[in-house]
C-alpha cells in the first residue's frame, strides 16, 4: 500500500462529474469503502457481485509506493505483466460477464479506450468466465483490449491492496511508472475516469476529450 492514507477525491472537476453523473456519491476513504463491502460479501442476496458505489480514491505522486507487480495469462495464452504497462498509463479493469455493472460500463470503457488510442494501455481482468463467454461479451460491446483470464485470482491476490476481494468492477489508474495513481470502486463514470487518466498523462490533458 501507499505510505501515506489515500486522498479523498477534492478536484471540482471530478466531483461536478461524478455528483452530475451518480449522484452524491460518497467520498470516504479507502478502509471504510472495504469495510461496506466486506458486508455486502456477507450478504444472502445472491446477486454473485459486490456492486461500489463508484467511490473514487486519488492517489498523490508521493503516495503511490511501489509499481504494481502482477503475472497473468491472456485468454490468447500471451503472458502479461505489471512491468509491460509501464512506459505509459494505463487502465486495468476488473470484470466478468454476468456483471450486471460491468455491461453497463463497458460502452464507456470501449470509448475511453478508441479516444486514448496507443497513449493509454486497457486491460481487463476477468475473475469468473472461460474463454467463449468473455470473447462474447468483448464481441457484444466491442472490446477490443485484451484481458488475463484469472479465474484462480492470481492476479487479485497481486493487487489485493488496491482491489477488495470480490469487488467487481473496480478500475485502476496506473500512472507511467505503473503506480496506482487512482481506483474506482464499482461503475466508472466515463468523464470521471478520464479526467483521472488525463491526470497522468505525460504533459496533462487527452486531445478531444478535454473539458
């Protein structure tokens, strides 16, 4: 973990957005948005997920501690690892399929993604499905990033500092020295999630999607 206790998210821009988008959405610190849903995980709903609220938790430049360092396989077979994002940011989503909201925002992601172009690396981690079932959905949404199969969870455990066990989606923000510089927990908000990629950006600022 970081050195120092995450910052909890303050840029106006941000917060304009997310209250535009979802809200008034909670802006609590790391340990109490764990603490929710470590409830949720104890809860007899079945819905299979534990949804967020779509907390955003920002990460200063000397909080970020250490790269993140990770190991997983494509569904392709390809290795990926934390060190083959560095160079550029990039966005690491957590996902599976009967994710009710994983679909809904996985047009988003895909936007994001077509709008960043080769500036920006996308990964997805997908906890539950076989091969058929992810590259279907990739094919519904048109997701064309890759994502690791981790159905045994290696790759949580690797970034279970940052992402609560269970908690699907939870989208990462690594800066381009493969720090995490940001987490949502839950449902991005697309102008929420790239004004945190812009952020770490070399020199700040997307192209077209600037606000």
């Amino acid at each position: 973990m970081p050195a120092s206790t995450p910052r909890r998210l303050t840029r106006r821009g941000l917060f304009v957005a997310a209250t535009a988008a979802v809200g008034a959405v909670a802006l609590s610190a790391c340990s109490s948005d764990d603490s929710g849903l470590a409830e949720q995980a104890d809860s007899a709903d079945g819905k299979g997920y534990i949804s967020g609220d779509g907390t955003v938790t920002e990460y200063r430049e000397d909080e970020r501690g250490e790269p993140v360092v990770f190991s997983g396989k494509l569904f392709t077979g390809e290795e990926v690892t934390g060190e083959s994002l560095r160079g550029a940011p990039a966005v690491v989503n957590f996902w599976y399929a009967g994710c009710a909201p994983c679909r809904a925002e996985a047009p988003h992601l895909r936007a994001l993604h077509d709008e960043f172009g080769d500036g920006v690396g996308f990964l997805g981690v997908n906890l539950r499905d076989e091969r058929g079932t992810a590259e279907a959905f990739e094919r519904n949404f048109g997701i064309d990033y890759p994502s690791i199969e981790d159905r045994a969870g290696g790759v949580l455990m690797d970034l279970s500092n940052f992402v609560p066990a269970q908690a699907v989606p939870t989208t990462l923000v690594l800066d381009p020295e493969g720090r995490v510089s940001a987490r949502v927990l839950g449902q991005i908000d697309e102008s929420v999630l790239r004004t945190l990629i812009d952020d770490v950006l070399p020199g700040g600022g997307s192209g077209s999607g600037d606000e």
